[in-house]
C-alpha cells in the first residue's frame, strides 16, 4: 500500500495565518452573543464568510435529554443614569455591562436597592466582569469596582431594553468529507460575548482551519461544530445521537490565542488515540501541560458524559479559570495575539497530519537490520523527498515495524517527532522494506 501525507496539511502554515485569525477575532469580538438569540445568528453569519456552514435552529421547548431548550435572549439597549443626569453604565460601551440573559426592566431605583443588581470584581478593581443568568429569571449590571464605588446616594433611573420569548436555539456545523464516513469533532461554544480568548479564538481558528481543509483530501471526515455551551452541545448529541459512533476523534477548543503554555485536558477514556496524539505533539512544546480528565469544564463533559464517551479531549493555551483576564473586560483583543494563535494552528495541523498519517507497517526483512546502503537508503536521506528524515528514524521504524506498532507508537516510543517516523517509513515503503500489516497479502507472506 502506499502512504502518502495529505494533500497540504503537513505543510508549515503561513505566516500570516495568525493575523487571518486574529483579523476574524476582532470581527466577531464586538457582538453580543448568548446561548441563543440574534448575536449567534450574526455570529455564524460571520464565520459563514470562511467556510459554508448548515445552520440549525431548534425551537425553544424542545426535550433534548433532562433539558429542555431555552426562550430566546435578545437585548437592544441598557444602561443605568444616575441622579446628576449622567449615564453610569451604557451597554453600548461595552456588553459584558449587562447580565447576560437579563430580562426586562425599567424603574427608579435608590442607590442601596441597586447595589444587589451590580456585579464587581474587587481583585481587579478595574474590570468589568461577565455574568450570566440563564436559568434564572432575573436582571442586573456589571462594572469596574472602582466606578461603583464612586456612585453617590441618590435616585438612578435604570433601563434594560430586552426580551425573553419562545424562540429557537441556533447552531452551525460544517461537515467536510473524507475518504471515509469515520469523523474527527472540531468544537467551539459560540455563547460568550467580547471575550477575546474564551472564546472568539477558538471559534476564529477553527473556522480558519475549516477553510483550508475544505479544498484538501483527507482520510478522515472532519465535523466543525459551533454551538452554545453546554445546551448547544446537549441538543446537538440529542439531534446526531445515532451519528456519533463515527466519532474516531474529538477536540473541544477554547483560550487558544493567550501566551500560556498550550494545555491538553485528556479525554474520559484517557486512553485515546487523541489523547496520545497530543501527548506526542505537546511532548515536544516548552512547558506543554497534560491534564486528566475532570466533569468540570466545557463541553468535553458532555461529549464525554457516560451514555456517550466519545474520545473527545480539550485543547487550550491558558487553562480557563487560571489567568486573572478569565471572564472579565480584560480579555480584549489585546490579551490575544497572531504569534499565538498561528501557534495553536500550527499545533491542531500537527495532531491533524497524525490523525491523518497514522498506520502500522511490517518489516519484510526482519531477521537483523536490512542492508541499507546497498538499498541506496543513506543517500536517500539526502533527497528532497526525505528532509525530515534521519537514518536513526529509519533504523527506529524497521525494528518496531512487528505488526504491533503504529507510528504514532513508534514516534513515541523512539522519542522521535511524528513527521520524521513517518518520513522514514515512507522512504522504507519506497524501498520495498515495509508493507502494510492489515495488508492480507503482506501478513501471509511474512508468516
């Protein structure tokens, strides 16, 4: 059988990838997005630029498992005046100033009746948080400690112009097809407002990632999913549920355009082929972080819930809830960067080329070494074909090629990166030293 990489994916990305990322983070920063409503909708109108995604909208009311989808949040306009006249808080400045899920409200409030409804930070005296309250009917403002604690006695007039109402939940997903029905799950939740890093990153770098494998063959298909946190991911499982035995691989993305050090939360399974992909790829990233697996965090939890246990693993850089910026005004377009994000891609496209790669050989010549210089295979290495290859990786790959290992197994047990184990088996292919070992013809001859 011949193997060959993927048309594309294993070349380096551009440099400008991360400013393409970048560019689409600040197009989708400034939108007020919930977990349903007309900010996802313009929010997947945006990501549709780069790649066509099928959009779903699935009526409020709707039994998906123990849930049951939401009313739909829109809001138009918010903001508290205080008794000289002058407006304290505009959600126009800034959305994450409005409670997300705020129902209506219009009064004339003392200032110690107020208070209860404004949210602050008083670790960070100077952010503004983000606050939600989807399941539970009520309203409120958030600002800087600092402003409100200037606020003097008084009158404030108080409006928040928005509406609750059955509705429908609104998701995308773009499928692109591969050789085979068997999927690799690319997820992002698109319900957090102008959050920068959590998440108009991951939902940027994966519709970046969506465009440039949408004109490639690939072995696997891969599914981008964009959909709102924890309902989103529950009513697409509840939607797909007789679909997601095709799922080989998974990844949830989040917090992947920050300066931390890429992190890796492995799946339930613990075990997975993508729970060693990117141990493989994180295992040669300074400072890289693999995590176990918890119930706490996005939405691997529901992917990887009992009844499902799909191996689906989390990839972020800064792990939520660890960095001060986390759920406040702080993580703005500043707190990301190109270099970063290019990064991350650079990272996702490696486990992608292994995904993509991956596949057990057999050494057709393995009583001792084969000659390999009479085989021309030293001056191989030379060639243009075998850059990334060494003749370490080859001797590697011959003597693990049983039957039992895998390249990714090879590349991990040699220390070896992925695409230098693989370039030696390609070379060894080549050279009629290996075969396939799910190859009948292959498996009968080396008996």
């Amino acid at each position: 059988m011949e193997h060959v990489k993927p048309d594309g994916l294993e070349q380096s990305p551009s440099m400008g990838v991360g400013d393409e990322i970048h560019e689409l983070a600040a197009r989708l920063f400034p939108i007020c997005r919930s977990i349903t409503g007309d900010g996802v909708r313009q929010t997947l109108d945006v990501l549709s630029d780069q790649v066509a995604l099928e959009r779903h909208e699935v009526p409020s009311g709707t039994r998906v498992f123990d849930w049951t989808v939401p009313q739909e949040w829109n809001i138009r306009s918010a903001s508290i005046t205080g008794p000289d006249g002058q407006t304290v808080v505009d959600f126009a400045d800034c959305n994450l100033h409005v409670v997300n899920y705020s129902v209506p409200f219009k009064g004339i409030l003392p200032l110690d009746e107020l208070r209860p409804h404004i949210h602050t930070l008083p670790g960070q005296p100077d952010a503004v948080p983000y606050r939600t309250s989807y399941y539970a009917p009520t309203w409120g403002f958030c600002m800087s400690c600092d402003r409100a604690s200037e606020l003097p006695d008084g009158l404030y007039r108080v409006e928040i112009d928005s509406d609750l109402k059955d509705g429908s939940l609104s998701y995308g997903e773009y499928l692109h097809r591969g050789q085979t029905e068997r999927e690799f799950l690319l997820s992002a939740h698109i319900c957090h407002p102008s959050l920068a890093n959590d998440n108009c990153s991951g939902l940027a770098l994966l519709a970046i990632l969506a465009r440039h494998l949408a004109a490639r063959e690939t072995r696997y298909s891969y599914r981008f999913l964009f959909a709102p946190g924890t309902i989103g991911a529950i009513t697409w499982l509840a939607r797909n549920e007789d679909r997601t035995h095709l799922i080989d691989h998974g990844l949830v993305l989040s917090c992947v355009g920050d300066a931390g050090s890429p992190s890796y939360k492995r799946s339930r399974r613990g075990d997975a082929f993508i729970d060693r992909a990117m141990a493989h790829v994180l295992g040669h990233e300074a400072g890289a972080r693999l995590l176990d697996f918890s119930p706490y965090g996005y939405d691997e939890r529901q992917y990887c819930s009992p009844g499902f246990n799909l191996p689906v693993g989390m990839f972020q850089r800064s792990v939520y809830g660890t960095f001060p910026e986390y759920h406040t005004s702080a993580d703005n377009l500043d707190f990301i960067s190109p270099k970063h994000l290019a990064d991350s891609f650079r990272i996702l496209t490696d486990v992608i080329n292994i995904v993509e790669r991956d596949w057990t050989p057999l050494n057709l010549f393995p009583k001792c070494e084969p000659q390999l210089g009479r085989r021309g295979l030293y001056d191989a290495l030379g060639g243009q074909q075998a850059q990334e290859a060494t003749s370490m990786s080859l001797l590697w790959v011959l003597n693990l090629a049983d039957g039992k290992h895998s390249l990714l197994s090879i590349a991990q047990r040699s220390g070896l990166p992925f695409r230098e184990v693989a370039a030696a088996a390609a070379i060894l292919s080549d050279h009629g030293l290996l075969g396939e070992a799910s190859d009948p013809l292959i498996l009968s001859s080396a008996r």
